[in-house]
C-alpha cells in the first residue's frame, strides 16, 4: 500500500513522458516514411525505433542488461524468439540486437491512428482468426527473410499472463525457419512483468529487464519433420535460461 502511494508520483509522470516522447517519435517515423520511400525509410524507421526505446528506459528509470549480444550476427538473417510477459518487452526487443527485422503484430493494432500506419509499414501483421491470413503472413515473412530482413516473433503467440513459466510454444517461428533454413536465436528475459504486469500497465515502476541470448540453433539441413523436436529443445533452453535469471536476481 506504501509503496503504491510512494509509485503515484511517478506513474504520473511515466504516463505524461511517454505519451510526449512517443508522440514526438510517431511524428518522426511518418516523417522518416515519407522522405524516404520504400526500404530505405524503413532501415531508418527501425533505427528510430531503437532510438525511442533507449530514450523511453532512461526516462523512465528502465535498465536493459542484455547478455551475450555479440553471439548474434547483426548482416546475417535470424528468425529471433523470445518469451513475452509485458508491454516492456517491446523496447528490451528493440534493444537486443543491431540487425534490421521485422515483428508480427496483430492486425487490430494497425486501426490505431498514426500508430497503425507506422504499424503497416515496419510489422508484419496477422488476423489470427482467419487462417488464409496467417498463410499469407507466413508468406510475407518469408520473402522478408529472403529480402535480407530478420524475424522477430513470440513464440507464446500472446503475453504470459499465467503463473507458468513460459507458455506453450506454438508452431510458426519453427516452421518459418524450417521453410527459410535459418537459424533460431533464442532470447530469454526476465523481470519485465515485476515492473509493469502483464494486465495492468499502470503498476509500471523503475528497475531492470535481464536478458540472455541464450543459443543459435541452426536448421540447415532440417524439414518441417524435425519441428517438435527443435520446438521442444527451443522451449527447455529457453526455460533453462529463465530460471537461471530468476534464481540470480530474484
């Protein structure tokens, strides 16, 4: 109770920042769109995004310790996972690595104004209900990852707003690899949801994420009969990282 009077001072003030610095850089990204046609303006638009999401954590009084960064190759082409139990993870992703990537996104967020648009033009979106459209979203991560452009996904398919661990993966990061032949790079973090749980955003406080990347599972070689298997080791290492977090920072 103590702690949540001590934490309104600062929620407020969270609030009114954000919306200030993500209003001035949706601003930025139109711009950025507009002047730059075509991929040109989306490699600029990502950097900007990572940009925007260093400035977000040092206003916010947010720290991202990501290990192993130097394990990833930021001119080769990954499918990236990770877990997914906050709002915060977004920026921590943006964060994680140099390369130029793309995420999946829900459909419903590209309705938004401004956001939307910036939406449609640096993610990949999906209406999970129909199932012609998750095709074509596979689609267009594949000619993506054929384009020279990385993958980001959740393997989750949803935030974690359960007491486990990490949700039951689903099959599409996996597949996309398999189809594609590149390698997996295994993301784990934790402590995003102390700071802003995954169902209510206004519990946001200050602190930090840990995160590890934790393997690179190459799939040369490998068909779509092989994806339970790397599916189930991708989730243990996964979890194994997690755990190891946990038990080092809790």
């Amino acid at each position: 109770m103590i702690k949540n009077i001590l934490l309104f001072p600062y929620r407020f003030y969270a609030i009114v920042i954000f919306f200030l610095l993500s209003s001035i850089m949706m601003l930025a990204f139109v711009i950025g769109f507009n002047l730059f046609p075509g991929e040109r303006g989306e490699r600029l638009v990502h950097k900007l995004t990572a940009v925007w999401a260093k400035l977000t954590f040092i206003v916010l009084f947010i720290r991202a310790r990501i290990k192993n960064k130097n394990i990833i190759d930021t001119n080769r082409q990954y499918v990236f996972i990770s877990n997914h139990r906050s709002l915060l993870d977004v920026p921590t992703w943006a964060l994680s690595c140099g390369n130029f990537l793309k995420y999946l996104s829900k459909e419903e967020l590209t309705k938004a104004p401004v956001f939307g648009y910036v939406i449609k033009r640096m993610y990949v979106t999906v209406q999970r209900s129909d199932r012609g459209d998750r095709y074509r979203s596979i689609e267009k991560m594949r000619n993506a990852l054929r384009n020279g452009i990385s993958i980001f996904l959740a393997p989750e398919g949803t935030r974690n707003k359960t007491k486990q661990t990490i949700l039951e993966f689903k099959d599409g990061a996996f597949r996309l690899a398999l189809l594609e032949q590149k390698p997996i790079a295994i993301l784990a973090l934790y402590n995003s949801d102390k700071l802003m749980h995954p169902s209510n955003p206004l519990s946001l406080q200050p602190g930090t994420i840990y995160g590890e990347w934790c393997a690179i599972m190459d799939t040369t070689g490998l068909t779509e009969d092989d994806l339970p298997k790397i599916k189930s080791e991708a989730y243990a290492i996964m979890e194994k990282s997690y755990n190891q977090m946990k038990a080092q920072h809790q």
